[in-house]
C-alpha cells in the first residue's frame, strides 16, 4: 500500500520531469481512461458468462421488469390500455395523450428502444460467440429474439431485423416490411426448433444443462423452449392466417407437427423469474397510474367470470363502492382524484407472465377453426384453454361456467362521467357482444371465432401487447371505442399502430422514409398493419 | 559552521568590489496623503538583491556595502516607487506618493504570475476583497454579480451556502460552460454535487423519486474573508495557460497573506435576517372544488394566507478572525471563520467552520521563497431546500386546497396507525389506512421537513506548497504543488407513511458518498530581462501536471419499486435495505491532464507589449486515439499599446492603451469515452450481472477547438477620475463533444459520440468608473460594469455523418413536459421551445365547446421541429451600478444589478393555474371570466369571456402550454446596499472599529416574471431559466462589526 503510494508520487514527479523536457508521459493514459467499474467482454469468458450474460438482459427486457417507468412507456400507456385490460385515472399532459390518441412521440420510442439496445443488441453478440459453435445457445436466442421483435412488429409493422447491424455508407439502415420480418421470424424458429428438438430427445440422460445458470424462464430444458418455440410459431401463424392463409397454414401445421407439441400445462407458461417487483405493482400500488379497464368489468362481469377476482380489486369510491369498476379508455379526466379509487389491479407475483399454456389451447382452438392438421378439435381445446386459465388461479366454478349460455357482456356504467352517462355503453349498444360461454358446436365461424379470442383475452390478462395484436386482428373482444379521440382525424375508433420512433427520423433518415412506404399508408396510429384486415 | 564558512565566502567575494567602508542607513517611509509610515514598503538597494521592508511605523534600516554610490528604491502597492540616492546620509526619509494613477497596478495573472495592467493584452476586472465581505453571501461567487461585465450569475435555488452557476461572455460549449477557479495560481475542481436534472428534481444516478438535491460546489467552500482580491481573466487568451479548463474564463483568486512588520488580528462578525423578497402570487379566496379535489375553483371562503405563516425569518451569523504578522523573513497568516444559518424554511439549516493557515518565508539570503497554505473546511446542512416537484415542501404549502385548516395539518401533520402500531403521515390527499399513496406531487409540507430528514456534509482540505528561487534578478525558478479532497455525505431518511412514489413502504434511506480529488504540480522558470535600455522581455516556461479523482463515489438506496425498501420500519442502516429494494451504484472519473507550456512578453519602452503564448496538452481522456500521444496545441498573441506615451493625445485624456488578442484553446472531453467499457452494471436492475451494451468508442474524438479574438481599449480623462474600459470579443467554439443517439440498426452502440458544430458568441463589455465627487471631505466614486452577448449555433453537423443537420441536441429534453431546451443550428444555445401550443388565428386564440359544452382552447402538442421556440434565458445585456461614497467617517455604498431581455418559464406557476391557487385566476373568476379575444375552429368570433377554469385546466400543470409560461426576465434590483461608520477613536492597540448596517437583495425596480430570474434550478446546462417549486428569492438585512487590533 505504502510502497504504492510513493510509487505514485514519483511518478507524478518523473512525468513532471520529462514533460519539462518537451515529451509527454502518457504511458498510463489508457489505464488511467478505463472505467473501472465497467466490466469488459475479456472479464466474462469463464462460466460462459459472456454468453449467458446477454441472454439475462434479453430476459428482462422483453418487458422490462425494472425500472417502472420504463415498462409503464414499453407497454402500459400503450398495449396494455389499448387492449382493454386497463385504463389511467392519471389525466396526463392535460390529458392529451396516447390514452385519447394524441400519440406522446416521448413515450411511445420506448418499447422500440428497449428492443434494439436491450435485446438485439446482446443477440448480436450471442450470435457472434455462438453461431457454429454452441448452437444449442445460438437457437435459444433465436427464438427469443422473435418473441421480442415480433412484439415490435406489431406495435410499429415495417422493423429492423435482417438488416440489423448492416449500416449503409450513410450510417443508415434498412427495415423489412411486416410481411418479410414474420418470414425472417418463421425461418429462425424453424432453425431454432431444428437444433432444440434433437438434444431435447436426449433431454433427460444429461447431465449438465447447458442454460440452466442463465435461464430465467424453463430452467434449462430443451424440451420446454422447443413447446415454446413450436407454440410462439403458432401464435405467428394465426396471426397471418387473414392476410396470409397458405403461408400460416405451412407453419402453424410444422409447429402442430413437432413431436414436442405445445404448452400444455401450466407449468410450462412462459413466465420470467425476477427478483425485483412486478412493474405493474408500482405503476398500480405505488404511483395508483393503472386501474382496471372498463371491458374487463363489462366481459367478465357479464360472465360472472370467478377469475375477475383475481384480476381486480372493488373499487373504493364512494360512488361505486366495493363494485368491479374500470375506467374507459380515452375518458375525459379533470383529475386523478376522479377516477383513482375505481378498481385497482390484484398484486401480481414477481414474475413477467408473458404466454400462458391456455392461449395454447385457444391456438389450437382457432386453428382446427381453420382445418389445420393436428389441431384436434376446436370444442376439447376451448375447454381445455378455459380449464387451464382456472386452474391457473385456482379459482373455483369451472364446471358451471363452462355451461354457462346465457351470461354475456354486460353494459358498462359510469357514474363519475363528467358529461353525464357520456361513458356509458348502454343495453343493446352495438359494443357489447351476444356471445355466451358454452361451446356450440353449430354455431358460425365468426361466433366460434369470438368465442375463443373473448376467453383467450381473458386467459391472458395482464399480457396487453399480445391481447392487443389480436383484438386488432379478429375484433375480438368487443371492446369500447376511444371516449374522447384526440387524434385530429388519424385514428378511428380504434388505435392500430404507434407511430414510427422519433430518433429514427433524425439517426436514420433514409431507412425510417422507406419503412413508411413499406408501411403502405402515412406513419400515423390510423394505418392498419399488414396482418391487420378486415 | 557552515554558517560562518558562508558568511566568509560572501565577506571574501565582496571583499573585492567593495573599496568602501559598510553603513547601515536607515528611515522611514511615509505616505505623502496623511504621513502615516508605509508598513511593509519595500526598500531594495538598486542593482542587487540586497533589501529589506519597513515595519509597521514605516520605518526601515538598511546595511550599504557602498554608501555613496548606493540608490535605494522605495516601493509599495498603491504608491508609485521613489529612487533615492544615499549618497552617505545615514538617515533617508521617503514620502512615497499615492499612485493616483494606478498605472502600475499590478494584477496576478495566469499561473500567478504578476503583470503591471498596462501591459495586458486582454480583459481583466479585478474586486478587491473588501468589496465581497461587505454585504457577503455565503458563496463568495454570488458577490461577483454587478461587479464584472460580462459576468452571469444563476444561484441554484436551493438557499445558502448553495452553488452557483457562473459563465464568462455566453456558453460556449454542449457540456461545461462554467469558469474555472484559480486560487493562488492553481486551479481548483468545483464539481457541484448532487444537481437535479429533471423537473421532478431528481439527479443523475439516483433513483426514481429521488429528492432534489444540490450538494454545494467548491467555491462555496472559500471563506470570502480569506480573499485579497479577484481577478476576472474573461477571455480564453487571459487563460490560455492554465490549458483546456480555461476556455471558459478564469476566476482568480487571490487570498490573503500575512505582511513583514504588519502584526494584525482582524475580527469581523456579521449577523443578518432573511425573508421572502418574491414567492409567488397566490389566492386565498376561492375555496376546493370540492370536497377530497386536488383543485381550488370551489367557492368564496376567504382563507387566510397560510403560506406567508409558513416562512420564517432566516438568520445566518458568520464570524471570522484572522492573525497575520511576520518578519521581513517569515510571514503567517491564521483565519478561522463560522457560519450558522437558519432558512427561511422551517428545519433547515446550515453551519460551516473555515481553517487557514498561510505561511510564506525567505530562505537563504532572500533567494528561495516558499508559500505554503492549509485549509480546512467543514460544513453541513439538514434540510437545505430543493428544487422540483418531488418530495418539495413547497409543493404540498403552494397546492394545499384553500378553506383546508393548515395548522391542523401543521400539528398533525402524523397519526397513529392503528393497523401499522407508528405514526404515519396524515395529509388531506392521502388515506394511507385505505391504500390511497396520495399525490405524488405534493405531501404534508410539515412531514416533509420532519420524517423525510436528509443531511449533506462536506469535509475538505486544500493545501499547496510553492518554492521559488531567485538565481540572478532576472532569472528564477518555481515548483508549486497542490493538493485537494472533499468528501461529501448525503442522506436521506424517509419514514413509512411517505408518499410511495418517494419511499417505499418501509421507509426510504439513501446513503450517498462522494470523494472529489486532484494533485496538481507544476515547474516554472521565470524570465524578467531588460534586453536593452528599450525592450524588456518577460518569459515563462514551464510544465505542469494534474491528476484528478472525481465523483469518486458509492451510493447505497432503497428505491420506492413497490416493496417494503426497508426490512424493519424507520430503521435507516444500510443492512436494514430490502434486497429488492437495493440500489448500488459506484463511480469514479479519473483524469491526468499534463501541460508543458511558454509564454513571452516583449515590452518596448514600457508602451508597446507584444504577448505570446503557447501549449501542449495530455489529456488522458483522449487515451486510444492518435491525439494521446502528440496531445494538442493551442496559443495565443495579443498585443498592446499605450498610446499616449507615444501620441499626443488630448489633453482630457491621460492614459489611453489599445488592445488586441487572438486565442485557440483546446479542450479535452469527459474521460471514458473513447474507451467505453462493454457492459455496465445495472444497478436498477440490484443486479451485477445485467448490463446495458456500452456506446461507440469512436476512436477519432478530438479536442473541441475554441477560438477567440477580442480587441479593447482603455481610456482615462480628466486626471483619471473618469476611465473606461471597453471590450469587444468573438468566440467560436468548434468541433464540440456532442452525445448523440445510435440508429437503432446498430449491432453495438446505442450511443455514438461526434465531434460536431460551431457555437459562436460575440459580445461587448465596457466598465466605465466616475469620480464625481472628490474633495477633503467626500470622496464618491461610481463604476458602471455593462456587457452584451449575442449567442448562435452557427453549425450543429454536417449531414451523412450519423446525426442531423437539423437534430436537436437536449440540454433539458421534454420528456411530456411543457418545455424543453435544446441545442439547435441556427438558434441559441439552450432555446426555450414549447411542448404544446394554443391554436390561434390572428391575434385570437381558437376556441371550441369540449365534451361537457365548456369553451376551452383548442391547443396542440408538438415536438421538435415543429416546437416552437418560445425565449432563452440568457439576459441581453447586462448593466451593474456599483457606488461607493465616502463622507467622513461614513461609508455608503450600493450596487444595482440589472439584467435586461431573455426569458424565464415558471412551471410552479403553471401548477398553480392548473389547480386554481394563483391569483391569476382568482383575478379571472373575480371578473367573471378571462377577456381575451376568441374564434371557434370555423373562425366565427367567440364574444363571452372565458371560463377562468375552462382556461387554467387547458394551459397549466407541468405538460400545459409551455408558450403561455414564459416571462421577461429583465429585472433591476437593488443588489447591495450598506452604510458604514468608522468609530473616531485613537486608542493604542486598536486599528480601527468598523460598524454597518448592510443589506443585499433588497428590492426590484423592475421585475416581470414570477420568480427571481437569477436564480436556477441546476448549475448545470440542463433547467437554466426554469422555476420548478424552487425556494422564493431572499431579502437580507443585516449589521456588520469589524475590528482591526
């Protein structure tokens, strides 16, 4: 310690020395202009950390569990809203913003930003240690990278994918078209599950798992990843099947085919482990800037539906005390005070529920809906979805609700509107669906359909990007249009897309310009995506 | 022994030019003005090295080796020097007479080198000590305002011993624009810790919910009685020594020494009261809305002002004594001072304690001289105010519904928790028993100062050892070292019941501590040579090195995410923090910065100067690319003439030089970033093992390149009563270092880092000091200090180089908030722009029917580009009015401190619009309505008023329209203002015994805008101009005791 001090000492003097005569001393610069908190790839070889290190971030970014306000930009003042599944009493900015379709270009680069820095980027870098060496790694984050930018996808449309990290001479970069990136996403699982399905035969003889040290959702097994990776294929599949119906019938039949099949318990849910609070526990308890949406109240109030329980809790407000009440989306608010003590959300567990096993079932539902081979039947899979959500959360009377024919939507009531009953979505109204519960076999394709998207949006709450896309999609559940639209004549009724990421514009000119072409209308909320039609 | 074979060696030496017998003359040297003797005037036999000074009557003694031949010369600051021939007198009286001219006024400039001021080639303004004790304020900066053209001064608003945001003629610069500070020729770290960077006021590096906080910077630290003079070197060339730190001028600071002969203790005590000079406008009339609402458009209920109960009266006590003395061989200076403050906010206080000691000393036979210095300073503040919305007691105090009881919520401002068995906070808009967290922008302000404590602590030593050796009377060497730590500690203590967007439910603590170092050395040979009986050269050499160890910190939290934060309520022990909870971030910015440099200066027939100066730095931070090693030059040459020894000039007229120079600096960037480290650690994320990709290395950064040139002249008439000093300057500062977002297609960085644009400012300065009034019995002289400075981003970028031409780089980036400040080209540094707009036609603002049938605004939120640029903070010009008159025994002094043009944006009074608490509004609802003129969408006129409510709830809160908040900001104030009585006595063993009364702030002439737009809410780039809650400007009046024993 001494001996190091004096050392330093004398050196200052020695530089002092020869700096005098005209020569610099600059031998420890590179030391002295190295962060030593920082951590470089070098420190990271051993325990494949360099490897496993990316794969932890990508994890936890692909909804960001910490900090809060990043996961309340990334999806809560979007997709979670827009899926019906909740509602701000927060008026923000005079309440002019995402929630009455005045886009805040401020909040809404978040989930794109948290996508390329936090997963792509570390993908990049996996892909570079790992491709023809460990492909066991490699299609691990294949297929996490489709589970993320395939959320992005269907947030913006056009996305960076195939071209990421080939910069043009003008720094720019180019995007895919929607079409190409669900392409790119259908190759890469296809890579993936080709890799995963050999060592997942031989799954239960190893003796190491491979990413179990990194693995924050299945714990290392092969298996599990490939049923992932066979079910997200799926979810891709169905998602296409309006605007591309061979294509999605090519690959939702591979991922019905794969000797691993689907998520079939719910041990096998895609849920990510974290140590640190569900972000929806401080944007809900914390900061009260999330309450329970208005369809939620409606669809499963309608339904008597033992799950809302576990959903929501009743309200606090004196003018719907100890009621299920959510807010509607877009509705005029003077202050938080008025709509804050309507439903809170329930405290969810530390974990980032991402796929449930049921929306497996719902998958297999629509796709048997479809004629797909290896769907089985549509009616055993609705059951099945609905029994797997129950059992979920233990909740009880699944028996009688799955027999249940006659509860349906119920009309939505606000008596805080501060235009009287401006809120409210009467009796008759067209936004509240006749559909009941139980299956009919004889019933149309349209009405099976609504059946199996309403009870797949409720298996899959809180997960609002994904209950979004399909709303978007098939229409389905009937949610409530916008109250108030504050879009200048954008949006309609209902949002389709956020608006390409302001910094783009600046960073990558060239790119952004041709993305809104492949877009095919103006980057505005009111341009359908590709899969989008209607 | 030695001794002796010394003395012999020297006896036989001289032995061989001295024919002539030794004498010891001696003297007394007096004052021509009073025929006081001179204390420490120096008497120096001419041609040798042999002199000695007077004591403290003025008298001298001197030993001749040639009497006869023998010229002495006499000297001593403020008196021109007098050459006296000996010619084998014994007794040689002087009567030395006050240079009233002054044209030998010596200054300190760069590397403390002393300059006559004549023979400067570029600006300087130089405040005596005296002038910053008078009518002090804690930090010694602030005093600098009104004194020094071209000077501009933004306190941060969070109250005394705070920092201060100093820039010399416009920011230059995307990252720092602060002046360095110089003391005793070495150059100081300010960092100031803790600034808030947004406007909820929390800090970089800090977790969400953070309260705002302002450590305190460097300067502060300074006790003002410790300091001789400042001098103010405002331009690059004045700083081109003292490298890179520089390009953004120099404060020099000169502090005080102890004198031979001069035996003194100083004492001096100075206690003065503060209160609110300008809180904003608020209404008491108007009662809630309603019942449990966060708004007051209820109905009449006459409140009473609850607010203006709430401030206290502020004290701050500031004593200080100092002992100097010494020996025409050794000489000691000792100060210590104390500070006590109590704020003008309940339970926030302040103390700080100075220590210096100075001692300067020649060795052998005068040659080597050494001056070294100690300094010690400890201070601490609980509760020092912030800006900003979260966890603000203003915040709660301003936005508190009218007809609510205040002094219920003052004396209950907890109550026992049944369910929880402690005390918990009690607050009109939150029912913790219930799970309502409240308002995240407002608490009990009473619960605020009581259970969220938090307490800053500095300690810091500064000391600096000079050696100097004289060889010949032209040639000497220096080697100077220094030395400099502070540590700080902050922490914050939020009990359970604070709001949860602030603590978590356990509680909140946060344990922050922060180590600033530098080692600073460097080595000088010093050149003063008359080249022949016309050209004089003055030269300088030397290297230097610097070594510095910034925000060198850990900070432990327990972040508001949810959870409990604190595994045992109210127990504020960092093992007490949740893991969940936990927030660890560690920091360290290292630097080494080495110079080798030169400077000369020709002088011809004392009229004509020729200066130049040159530079090489090192700068670690540019370690990895090529300019590591070749390091980067810059200089400067300047030039000077005294006219009126070489023309004749009008007889009015009796000293005129003119002055030019011409400086490059370059700058070094922030360190790391030309070697960025792959990952860092998350500590959001309570996690090592979870990190963010790092940015572009971008190995090709250069240094920035600031170039200046000024051009000045000083004149003075009429027997030197008026004289002006006049300064014109331009300044580019290219290739900044600029951080800019990567396009989202890059594989690796998320940030790219450029060299980019040209940010240009040009300006005016002029001080121009009157004697009006000047016979036996009053004296009144006057000093006008006025400077202008237009600001341009001339170029941000080139295209197709990665960032736009058109990009706005963020100083304050919106964020949803009614305003932003960005860098732009074409625009001014830090412009203003509006997050939303109000649709207008003409002069009428577009109106429509809202869902309800309320007539409201039609506005619209808009982003850069289409943001409109709503006024920049930075003032016109500037114009201070400094006096000093003296009748008798009395001294009256003031200073008005003017700033004319730019603009401010209060968000606090947005906020308070928005809620119906501004009187603003209360003036609209007692007029039925707003009378502006109004359209519909279709253009027909809409004749009613406005509903006030309708209105304020469109414009106001913090995302309002940012357009409609914007203010003058000229404002003229009475900025000091002392009288001064000097007690007639002649009492041996006393010098003098000074009384005043003094008073600073004390009110406006003229004001526009809702706050004091002198003050900030960052010292940083980010917030200038922008009122977030920030503490009301004071008022201080208060009495002064000196006394010289």
């Amino acid at each position: 310690m001494k001996t190091n001090f004096i050392f330093r000492r004398n050196r200052l003097a020695v530089c002092l020395a020869t700096a005098l005569a005209l020569t610099s001393c600059t031998g420890d610069f590179e030391e002295l202009n190295t962060d030593p908190y920082g951590i470089s790839d070098e420190q990271l070889v051993g325990d494949f950390n360099i490897i496993g290190l990316p794969f932890k971030q990508v994890q936890l970014s692909l909804y960001v569990n910490d900090p809060a306000w990043n996961t309340q930009l990334q999806q809560n003042l979007n997709a979670d809203m827009y899926s019906g599944y909740m509602m701000s009493p927060t008026p923000y900015i005079g309440n002019v913003n995402n929630l009455n379709y005045s886009l805040v270009s401020g909040w809404n680069g978040q989930a794109w930003t948290d996508a390329y820095d936090m997963v792509m980027k570390p993908i990049a870098k996996i892909e570079a240690a790992t491709k023809g060496k460990y492909d066991n790694f490699y299609a691990w984050s294949l297929i996490l990278k489709v589970e993320a930018m395939h959320r992005v996808s269907d947030i913006y449309g056009p996305i960076i994918y195939t071209q990421f990290g080939k910069l043009n001479s003008d720094g720019s970069v180019k995007y895919d078209s929607q079409k190409d990136a669900y392409y790119a996403f259908f190759n890469d699982l296809e890579t993936a599950i080709n890799i995963l399905t050999p060592l997942a035969r031989t799954e239960a003889s190893l003796i190491t798992i491979p990413f179990k040290p990194f693995d924050y959702v299945y714990d290392g097994s092969y298996t599990k990843w490939v049923k992932f990776a066979n079910t997200l294929r799926l979810r891709l599949a169905i998602r296409i099947a309006k605007k591309d119906a061979a294509k999605a019938k090519l690959e939702g039949e591979k991922a019905l085919a794969n000797e691993f099949g689907l998520l079939s318990r719910n041990s096998e849910s895609f849920i990510v482990k974290t140590t640190t609070t569900h972000p929806l526990n401080v944007i809900n308890n914390s900061w009260g800037d999330v309450r329970l949406g208005a369809p939620v109240e409606s669809i499963l109030g309608g339904y008597n539906d033992p799950r809302l329980k576990f959903f929501a809790l009743p309200a606090t407000d004196a003018a719907v005390k100890d009621q299920y009440k959510g807010i509607r989306l877009g509705v005029d608010i003077d202050a938080k005070t008025r709509y804050v003590d309507y439903s809170k959300l329930v405290t969810f567990p530390n974990q980032i529920l991402l796929m449930t096993t049921a929306e497996a079932w719902f998958l297999k539902a629509e796709a048997d809906l479809r004629g797909w081979v290896g769907a089985g039947d549509a009616e055993a899979n609705y059951i099945n979805g609905i029994t797997a959500s129950f059992q979920q959360y233990e909740a009880e009377g699944l028996t009688e609700y799955l027999e249940d024919n006659t509860s349906t939507q119920k009309p939505y009531i606000d008596p805080k509107s501060i235009k009287p009953e401006g809120n409210d979505i009467k009796a008759g109204s067209q936004y509240l669906s006749e559909v009941t519960i139980k299956w009919d076999n004889n019933a149309d394709f349209e009405t099976k359909l609504e059946r199996i998207i309403t009870q797949k949006w409720i298996a899959m709450y809180p997960e609002g990007q994904e209950a979004w896309s399909e709303f978007r999609r098939t229409g389905y559940p009937r949610l409530f249009p916008v109250v108030v639209n504050k879009s200048n004549g954008e949006i309609g009724d209902f949002i389709k897309r956020l608006e390409f990421v302001s910094n783009e514009y600046s960073t990558n000119a060239a790119g952004v310009a041709e993305a809104v072409t492949l877009l095919g209308g103006p980057d505005t909320g009111g341009t359908a995506l590709w899969w989008d039609i209607d | 022994m030695r001794k002796s074979l010394l003395k012999l060696i020297v006896l036989l030496f001289m032995s061989g030019t001295a024919a002539y017998a030794q004498t010891t003359v001696s003297g007394r040297v007096t004052s021509a003005t009073d025929g006081s003797g001179v204390p420490g005037a120096s008497v120096v036999v001419k041609g040798t090295t042999n002199g000695t000074s007077a004591d403290a009557d003025g008298k001298f003694s001197i030993t001749l080796a040639d009497p006869a031949n023998s010229v002495l010369v006499i000297s001593f600051i403020g008196f021109s020097a007098q050459e006296i021939a000996v010619q084998n007198q014994t007794v040689v009286n002087v009567t030395l007479r006050e240079d009233a001219q002054q044209l030998n006024e010596v200054v300190v400039t760069a590397l403390g080198i002393e300059k006559e001021t004549k023979s400067l080639t570029y600006a300087v303004q130089q405040v005596e000590g005296e002038q910053l004790t008078r009518s002090r304020d804690l930090n010694v900066a602030n005093s600098l305002s009104g004194r020094v053209a071209g000077i501009t001064i933004n306190r941060s608003a969070s109250g005394p011993g705070g920092s201060t945001r100093v820039v010399l003629r416009g920011n230059k610069s995307t990252t720092n624009n602060q002046a360095l500070y110089v003391v005793d020729g070495v150059p100081m770290i300010n960092p100031s810790v803790g600034q808030p960077t947004d406007i909820w006021g929390q800090s970089t590096g800090a977790g969400s919910g953070s309260a705002g906080r302002d450590g305190g910077d460097a300067i502060s630290n300074i006790n003002p009685d410790d300091i001789e003079s400042i001098n103010v070197l405002k331009g690059a060339s004045a700083a081109a020594l003292y490298g890179s730190q520089a390009a953004n001028g120099v404060i020099l600071i000169t502090t005080k020494k102890g004198k031979a002969g001069q035996s003194k203790i100083d004492f001096s005590s100075n206690l003065t009261f503060e209160n609110v000079l300008l809180a904003p406008e608020m209404q008491y009339k108007y009662g809630q809305t309603a019942s449990g609402t966060r708004d007051s458009w209820g109905p009449v209920v006459n409140a009473p002002d609850h607010v203006k109960k709430f401030w206290q009266t502020g004290r701050t006590w500031t004593n200080s004594i100092s002992l100097s003395g010494g020996t025409d061989k050794a000489q000691s200076y000792v100060s210590y001072s104390n500070t006590t403050n109590k704020g003008i906010v309940p339970t926030s206080t302040f103390d700080r304690h100075t220590l210096n000691f100075r001692e300067t000393a020649k060795l052998l036979n005068d040659k080597l001289s050494l001056d070294g210095s100690v300094n010690l300073t400890t201070q601490k503040s609980h509760n020092r105010p912030v800006s900003g919305i979260y966890n603000n007691p203003l915040t709660g105090l301003y936005m508190m519904p009218r007809g609510l009881d205040f002094d219920y919520y003052k004396n209950n401002f907890e109550y026992y928790s049944p369910t929880r068995e402690m005390y918990l906070q009690n607050w009109w808009a939150m029912d913790l028993e219930n799970g309502n967290p409240g308002l995240d922008d407002q608490q009990n302000p009473y619960w605020a100062l009581h259970r969220v404590r938090r307490d800053d602590k500095r300690d810091r030593v500064f000391g600096s050892l000079t050696l100097k050796y004289q060889f010949t009377d032209w040639l000497s060497v220096q080697a100077r070292g220094r030395f400099d730590k502070s540590y700080d500690k902050y922490e914050l203590k939020a009990n359970a019941g604070t709001q949860s967007v602030f603590a978590p439910r356990n509680g909140r603590y946060t344990f922050d501590e922060q180590f600033n170092s530098q080692l600073y050395g460097d080595f000088l040979v010093l050149i003063n040579k008359d080249l022949n009986s016309d050209l004089n050269l003055s030269a300088t050499f030397g290297t230097s090195i610097q070594d510095f160890k910034q925000n060198d910190g850990l900070s432990i939290d327990a972040t508001p995410n949810g959870g409990d934060g604190l595994n045992i309520p109210n127990v504020f022990t960092v093992w007490n923090i949740t893991p969940s909870a936990e927030r660890i971030t560690q920091t360290l910015d290292k630097k080494q910065i080495q110079g080798v440099f030169g400077s000369m200066q020709f002088g011809f027939k004392d009229y004509l100067f020729l200066d130049l100066t040159a530079r090489n730095d090192w700068s670690s931070a540019f370690a990895y690319t090529p300019t590591a090693n070749k390091g980067y030059f810059y200089y400067s040459v300047g030039v000077n003439a005294v006219l009126n020894e070489v023309l004749t000039l009008p007889e009015a007229i009796s000293f005129m030089k003119v002055r030019a120079s011409y400086a490059k600096v370059g700058n070094d960037i922030p360190s790391y970033y030309t070697n960025p480290r792959d990952y860092s650690i998350n500590g959001t994320r309570n996690s090592a093992d979870q990190n963010v990709i790092g940015p572009n290395p971008f190995r090709v950064l250069r240094p920035e390149d600031n170039r200046s040139f000024e051009v000045g002249s000083e004149i003075k008439f009429i027997d030197n009563r008026v004289g002006l000093d006049v300064t014109y300057y331009i300044n580019n500062n290219y290739d900044q270092f600029v951080t800019a977002p990567a396009t989202s297609g890059d594989a690796k960085y998320s940030t790219w880092y450029w060299n980019l644009g040209n940010i240009r400012n040009r300006g005016v300065e002029a001080s121009l000091n009157i004697i009006p009034v000047k016979n036996s019995e009053v004296t009144w002289s006057s000093t006008f200090n006025f400077a202008a400075n237009r600001n341009k981003v001339v170029k941000m970028s080139d295209d197709g180089n990665g960032i736009s031409k058109n990009s706005y780089q963020p100083l304050t980036a919106f964020g949803g908030n009614m305003f932003g400040s960005y860098i732009h080209e074409g625009d001014m540094w830090g412009d203003l722009y509006s997050n939303r707009i109000i649709k207008r036609q003409g002069d009428a603002i577009v109106v429509k029917a809202d869902d309800t049938g309320q007539i409201v605004p039609v506005t619209d939120g808009v982003d850069v580009p289409n943001a409109p640029r709503i006024g920049n903070p930075q003032p016109k010009f500037t114009l201070g009015w400094n006096n000093s008159i003296d009748y008798k025994n009395f001294t009256i002094t003031f200073l008005i401190d003017g700033r004319f043009g730019g603009k401010v944006l209060s968000v606090t009074q947005a906020y308070l619009d928005r809620y119906g608490y501004s009187k603003a509004t209360a003036d609209a609802r007692d007029n039925g309505g707003l009378d502006m003129k109004a359209v519909y969408e279709d253009g027909t006129p809409y004749d009613s008023k406005l509903d006030a409510k309708a209105y304020y709830s469109t414009i106001g809160d913090r995302t309002g329209v940012g357009s409609e908040y914007i203010y003058d900001a000229t404002n003229i104030r009475l900025r000091e203002f002392s009288v001064g009585y000097r007690l007639p006595i002649k009492i041996a063993g006393i010098r003098n015994i000074d009384f005043s009364v003094v008073g600073r702030n004390l009110f406006f002439f003229e004001k526009n805008a809702p706050f004091d737009p002198d003050l900030a809410m960052s010292t940083n780039n980010a917030l200038q101009g922008v009122d977030v809650f920030g503490l009301p400007s004071t008022r201080s009046i208060g009495f002064n005791l000196k006394a010289g024993f």
